[in-house]
C-alpha cells in the first residue's frame, strides 16, 4: 500500500483570491497549473481573413464525441474579445494544432498582440494548408492537426481576465504518418512542448511510467 510522506512539518500560505489582483492570481494558476499543454489555434473570419494564436489553458474533454477545449481570456481594453474568439463565435469553427519543438518559436511569435487585419500566420512564418471538413485553415508545420467544429461558449466572467470556454467537436484527425500505429502516438517523435509560468517552456522528453491500479 502506498503511505505518503508526513505533511505534520509543511507549512501552507493559504490566500483567498478575492483579495487580490487579478494580475496575482494569474501568476499563481499558471505557477501551479503545471505543465500545460499548448493548443496552436488557428481560425479565419467572414472576411477571409487568416488568424492563428496559442493558448495554453487547452485540453481535450472525451472521446464520445471527441471533444476538445480551450480558454482565450478578455483583454482590459478596446475590444475585450480576442481576435480568435470573435472568428470562432463568427463561423463556428477552428482548428487546433499541436505544438512540436520544432516549431515552439514560431508559436510564441503568433502570441504578438496585433490588429485583427494581421495574419499571424505571415508574422510567425508558419504556412496555412486547407482543411478538408471546415474553413479555417491548418498549420501545415504542425505534427497533428484537429478539425473542430464549435458546441459551446461560456463566459465565466465579464471583466478582464475572465475566461472563456470554447468546447469543440473534432471532425477530423491530421496526424503525420510516422507518428501513429494503431491509434497510438508515439511520444518521442511528436516531442510536444507545454507552457510554465511566465516564459518558461517545457518539452516533454523526460518520461516515466507507472502501471494503473486495478
């Protein structure tokens, strides 16, 4: 039986998030949400035009339908929304692409807070491909890519800050050929990247395992 180690001599700092700024508590969820996964969206609006940006408040939600979710926050000024959710909430759709080491630093260069007349995808130097079930448009660098079509948005707050969740069913799978057998990835060839707090990165070479208990 497993007997965790004593926790008699820990001393705990114990704060309530109603005391604080908004700016502290972030720091504090993405200190301790650790490692997350980063979800490279890319999307398109009615106008046509190309817009891609990473988010790492991203996971996936079941597999019946295949779901997947991630959170854009609202920014302090001008319009709150970002300009991925206003394309998601114009055509119902994205596309999310996973983030390899490879191309890590083209990712962070999508982050650049520009006009929604930008196309990130020119500003990072990543190639837009078409998608087979929907508009908006795949990154072509990417080791996977995931069609997805909108379910819902939530908005868990109103004033910057605030989280917004996006929950999307996945019409389609794109995943490079060398990274999959029998609906198994390979961990080491698709060498994923995740987000620390602040501008630390992560890879995801160092693995181990431990069998699950029946």
């Amino acid at each position: 039986m497993y007997a965790p180690q004593s926790v008699s001599s820990q001393k705990m700092h114990s704060i309530d998030p109603s005391d604080h700024t908004v700016g502290e508590i972030y720091k504090l969820m993405v200190g301790l949400i650790v490692p997350r996964p980063v979800a490279l969206v890319s999307t398109i609006d009615r106008d046509g035009v190309h817009n891609v940006a990473p988010f790492s408040f991203f996971n996936g939600v079941g597999s019946n339908p295949p779901t997947v979710i991630f959170c854009p926050t609202l920014r302090s000024s001008g319009d709150q929304r970002k300009d991925t959710l206003r394309n998601v909430e114009q055509t119902g759709e994205f596309v999310i692409n996973i983030v390899s080491s490879a191309i890590a630093e083209a990712t962070n260069a999508a982050a650049a807070d520009v006009g929604p007349e930008v196309d990130e995808f020119q500003l990072a130097g990543l190639t837009p491909i078409a998608s087979e079930v929907i508009r908006a448009p795949r990154v072509a660098e990417a080791p996977a890519q995931l069609e997805c079509k909108l379910l819902q948005i939530i908005f868990a707050g109103e004033g910057p800050g605030a989280g917004v969740i996006v929950l999307g069913q996945i019409v389609r799978f794109h995943v490079r050929a060398d990274l999959e057998s029998n609906f198994r990835i390979d961990p080491e060839k698709l060498d994923a990247v995740g987000r620390m707090a602040g501008n630390t990165w992560v890879s995801t070479h160092d693995r181990f395992e431990l069998i699950r208990p029946k």
